[in-house]
C-alpha cells in the first residue's frame, strides 16, 4: 500500500492512513474477491481495490472516514472498473451489467460521496462472502504460479500486505516482490485461470497447493531462512490468520485444521525460542514457564478436531502431533521420544523428505541414543540429499560430540557455519565450535 506525498507530518493524516491500511488488512480478501466475482478480472479486481486505497488516503482525512470503510473502499473500486471497461469498450456488456448493480446515480465517474457506501449498503451478496475468499485463495495458489509467485500473491491478494511488507519479510528487493506479483497476475490472465471455486471433486487436491503456501509463509517466520533475526513473528501470525481463515470456509478438511495446529503449537514456543539480545535459545534450555498456553490450547483443539473428521492425520496433522508431544511434555528428559519416533515413520510414509528424516534421527537420538542416528544422517550425507544446505553438518556435528569424536564433530559444525545463512543461526553453531575446542 502506498500513501501519496505530503501526507506524513500531519497527525490527523497518519491516523486515517493507519485506519486505511487496519481497514485494508482485514477486508482486503473480502473486496478482492467481491471485484474479482463482478468483473470476472483478477488482475483488474486488485489493481482498482489499490487505486481505491490510494484514493482514500487522499479523500478520507478531507472528508471524514467513513462509517462503513470497507463498503466506501468496494464502490470505489468498483467505480474505477467501470471506468476501465468504458474506457476499453463503450457499451460493453460487462460495463452494463456492472453499472446496473450500483445505487441510482451511482455510475458518475468522479471521486465518491462517503454516503455513497453507508451503513446497510454493503454492495455485495453476503452469502457470496465465504465462496469470494475461498475462490481468491484458490486464484492466489493456482498451480501455474511459480511457489515464490503464490506466496507473494497470497500475501496481497488475501492477506493485505503492501509489497513493501512482502519484500522485508522474506529479505528480497521491493522491485523483486513487484515483479512476482505482476507475472503472476499476467499469468493468471494468459492461462484464463476463472475466477470461480473448483469443482468438488478437484478441491481437495487443488487445496494443497494453498496450504503449502500458508506452510512456506509459516515456517519462513518461524525459522528465517536468512538474516539477522532467528524470528519474524509478524510472518508467522499473518499465516496463522489465513490459516484460521481456510479453516472457517473448509471446515471438514483435516488437513487444514492439521496446518492450523501445527502453527499454533510452534507458534507457542516463540516466547521461549530467542534469549533478551535475540540469540537462539536451544529447546532444552528453553524456560516452559514462557510457553503461549493459550496458543497451545487453541492447538491442540485444532488437532483433535483433525482426528476427529476419521480420515486419519495428514503430513501437516503428524507434525502437529509431534509439536503437541513437545507441548505436553515438561522438560526434554520427559518427552514422549519413542512415540515421537513412530510419528516420524509416519510421516515419512505419507510424506518423504529428506528433513524428516534428518528429524527422525534427531528423535531416534534421543530415545535409542547417538550412534543409530548416526548412521541415519551419514546415509543422508551419502546420497547427497539435503546437499549445500546447513542440517546435515549441524546434526551430524552434533552427534559427533556426543560419541566424543571431538575433531570429527568440530568439522561438521564449521562446515555448518559457513553454510548456514542466517546469522542467529550462525552464532549458536560457532559457539558450539568454541565450546569443543
């Protein structure tokens, strides 16, 4: 979102500028779906709800906010469309059955009346809402998107971030995050990807594409892949909130319920995770006391609500089952390890991966001791998976230590340190190397 010029010293300015982009973040998928549905245009449908945005900043602190915001935000919207299509073809069926759906003298193409979207006029079919969000979500994941142009669209589309938030998030150029999103839209059109739900019968399978995405966002903010900061919580909960939001319009789906525990469970040990100057605090040194119950809770609702839809746990409700053990468990010594194990061969089974398995290792290290997980990780190293990344160094290092080859062990977390790209990170593996020499 971008506010115009000369509107950053003045107080009343800033205060409607934080009211636009309140309003924006938690109405955005609503407008943008309700526009994509009217003009059958998704790159149409989000570039008039920004330009509406832009125009509030500039008429709001002049007139007033206007009792219903989201309503004024949508018929603005909509109005610029119109005048898109007149522009394109006079006339044009399209521009005539929008402009009948608007209020009685409503179609004038100048900036609008902050009457013009009062109280009791939100211009869209409320029952419609729920199919709206759902089928912007679906849009924002569609499978002829690249995985980093979902993430981006999602993250404007749905969840109202500007580019900027986009870009600081994942530590990428402002330009970078702007482009994604232009040749997603462009590829959306090309491909004449419909605004519409899928069929039944492709939803389930179209449905983990989406929380793939809401999953890549989750766990960027949760463990940045680079940077300074171990955490982005901001990242993480933006994900939390579509996730609450997938659940609210697929509520028989487990997975996505899995998906939702899965953050929430994680989420609770943020407090926890980082010490005062934002250094990487290891679980077994983590203070419980800390721990989010509430978030925990809220987890472990989401959980059991998954296992109670009787299609058994998915890859997201097995992690979550992990992370509630974790949860549940008051201290490292008095986890659950063993059962831990066995839900990493599940998730191994319905999920192969070569960082479950460098997990099941870690757990198998835990309740069967080093050298069987040893032999784990050094089969991982073998085939080269995981290659150029930070974990197979780091954990092997690890377990090194513990079997006392000290000079083997000091190697690996070297190695782990030149690899690993962020900074946190970085430190704790170099602290453990100046801890084995």
């Amino acid at each position: 979102m971008h506010s115009p010029d000369g509107l950053g010293g003045d107080g009343d300015a800033a205060a409607v500028r934080r009211t636009v982009e309140a309003v924006w973040r938690m109405s955005s998928a609503r407008i943008v779906g309700a526009l994509a549905r009217y003009t059958g245009d998704f790159a149409l449908a989000e570039d008039v709800a920004q330009e509406a945005v832009a125009e509030a900043l500039v008429a709001w602190p002049r007139e007033g906010t206007p009792a219903n915001p989201t309503g004024w935000l949508l018929t603005t919207a909509r109005r610029r469309a119109i005048d898109g299509f007149r522009r394109r073809a006079a006339l044009d069926e399209r521009y005539t059955a929008l402009a009948s759906q608007l209020p009685e003298g409503g179609a004038s193409s100048g900036a609008p009346a902050v009457a013009a979207a009062g109280d009791g006029d939100l211009p869209w079919d409320p029952d419609r809402i729920d199919d709206d969000i759902l089928a912007l979500i679906f849009v924002a994941c569609h499978p002829v998107l690249s995985p980093e142009a979902r993430v981006a669209l999602t993250l404007r589309a749905v969840g109202g971030l500007s580019s900027e938030e986009i870009a600081r998030a994942f530590l990428v150029p402002v330009p970078t995050v702007q482009a994604r999103i232009t040749r997603a839209k462009k590829t959306i059109a090309a491909a004449g990807v419909p605004f519409e739900l899928p069929p039944t019968h492709e939803r389930r399978a179209r449905l983990g594409a989406v929380l793939s995405v809401l999953y890549v966002i989750f766990t960027e903010g949760s463990t940045a892949t680079a940077g300074a900061d171990l955490l982005r919580p901001d990242l993480a909960h933006e994900a939390i909130r579509l996730a609450r939001m997938v659940v609210a319009l697929v509520p028989t789906e487990p997975e996505a319920h899995g998906l939702l525990a899965l953050c929430e469970l994680t989420a609770a040990r943020f407090p926890a995770r980082t010490g005062p100057d934002g250094e990487l605090v290891l679980l077994e040194h983590q203070d419980r006391r800390r721990w989010d119950r509430s978030a925990i809770r809220r987890g472990q609702g989401a959980l059991d609500r998954a296992a109670s839809l009787g299609r058994g746990l998915g890859p997201y409700g097995l992690q979550a089952a992990i992370a509630a053990c974790h949860a549940a468990a008051p201290s490292v010594a008095a986890t659950d390890w063993e059962r831990i194990v066995l839900l990493y061969e599940a998730l191994g089974r319905v999920a192969p991966n070569p960082v479950v398995e460098l997990n099941r290792a870690v757990a198998v290290a835990m309740a069967q001791g080093p050298l069987p997980a040893l032999a784990m990780v050094d089969e991982l190293a073998a085939a080269g998976r995981l290659a150029g990344s930070h974990l197979v160094p780091s954990v092997r290092g690890e377990l090194l230590a513990r079997l006392g080859r000290t000079a083997q062990a000091r190697t690996e977390l070297e190695l782990a340190a030149r690899l690993c790209r962020n900074d946190r990170e970085r430190a704790l593996l170099l602290r453990k190397v100046a801890d084995l020499s």
